[in-house]
C-alpha cells in the first residue's frame, strides 16, 4: 500500500489525514519521543512526518496566538461582549519559532538569538 493514514486517538472512526507515497512502504518507525514518524518505501525513499507539534502559546488581553503548523501561527481575538463572536487570523512566519509573544498590536516569533515581529493591525511582511 503506498498511503498512509493518521488517526486522531480520540475518535479512531474518523480518518483527518491520508498522504500518499510515490511507491509501497516497506518499513516504518516513530521516533522515541513520538513526534516524527518515518517511512521508507521500496524504492529507496525516506518520508519524515511530523506528528505532534509543540505546544507553543502566548496572550495579551483577550487576544490569543497559538503555533498552528511549523510556519504557522493563529492569532485569535476574544470577545469581551456576550453575542460578539470571536475572530481569527493566520500569520504565516519565516521559520518554526521557539518563542511566541503577542500584544495589542504586534506579534513576536523568535528561534534561537533571531526575532521577527508581525503589526498585527493591518496585513504586513515582519
């Protein structure tokens, strides 16, 4: 079979995520923290999935960033007000970040001695 498929544990019945290969897998392993699984096909080829992103997260006020994929992060806004509905917006960033920071208006990534800084205002490059 060359798919493989990831099920979400907490309901087996439903399939969230099917990637096929280019040839039939013979052999796979997850890593010994079980975050990166690897598969290798007939052919001499090795695909890498990561399966668990880390828990990254930052807040200020009633706004809310959260590390979504590897290059990804997810800035929701929540109502102070009963019947105002929340509102989100994604953030596509320049590397997997280490540290997140978020304020009224600008949102913070950093990895290792680099930071990038998001306006968060209006759709801008860091």
């Amino acid at each position: 079979d060359n798919t493989v498929k990831f099920h979400e544990m907490a309901s087996l019945q439903d399939t969230p995520s099917v990637v096929s290969l280019d040839q039939e897998a013979e052999r796979m392993d997850y890593s010994a923290d079980g975050q990166l699984l690897a598969v290798a096909t007939r052919g001499g080829s090795i695909s890498v999935f990561l399966s668990k992103l880390p828990m990254l997260a930052a807040a200020y006020n009633s706004r809310v960033a959260l590390l979504s994929s590897l290059t990804q992060i997810t800035v929701y806004q929540l109502p102070f007000d009963k019947g105002k509905t929340m509102t989100s917006s994604v953030v596509e960033v320049e590397v997997e970040p280490s540290v997140l920071a978020v304020g009224p208006y600008h949102l913070v990534c950093a990895m290792n001695n680099r930071a990038w800084l998001y306006d968060l205002s209006r759709e801008s490059e860091p």
